[in-house]
C-alpha cells in the first residue's frame, strides 16, 4: 500500500511529457542517462533533473558503472499507482 506522500510523488513525476516519455523508453528495458538525452531537444542537465525527479518517487533505479549510468523502471511502482488509480478511480 503506497503512503499518500508516495502517490503524491509517482503522480507528479508522471505529470510531465517529458518524463512519461523516458518511463515509456525504459519500459523497453534499461538505458544509458545519455541515451536518453539525446531523445530530447534539451540539455544533458534538464534531462538529468527529469530523472532525478522519477528517481525520488520510486519509478527508476539507478546503477552506476564506471562514468556509466544505466536506468531501469521499477514496475512495482508503477503497478502499485496503477493500482491505486484504478480503485480510486473506480475503473
């Protein structure tokens, strides 16, 4: 069961085109923080914030190799707000 702070969190992250978009390329699997970059007509930087911003509510994780950062989605959350819509929502 997610806290109201964790809905709060997961439904703002997804509020934004931008990060929608990087949750859709990583649901084809992980990817490098520059792969996703360049999906963008926007700086490395404000990218960089955008996954910051799916990292705090819990949708990515991070792992680092090297100067490498790879992402994944974290399905569970995702599936847990998914969850919480559709019974919230009453779908």
């Amino acid at each position: 069961m997610l806290s109201a702070a964790e809905i709060d969190s997961g439904l703002h992250a997804l509020s934004d085109p931008t990060r929608r978009a990087i949750v859709l390329r990583l649901k084809e699997g992980e990817a490098m923080v520059t792969e996703l970059a360049g999906m963008f007509p926007i700086s490395l930087n404000s990218v960089s914030k955008h996954i910051m911003v799916l990292e705090r509510a819990g949708l990515l994780r991070r792992l680092k190799s090297g100067r490498e950062h790879w992402l994944t989605l974290d399905q569970r959350r995702l599936g847990d707000l998914a969850v919480w819509l559709s019974t919230t929502m009453g779908a």
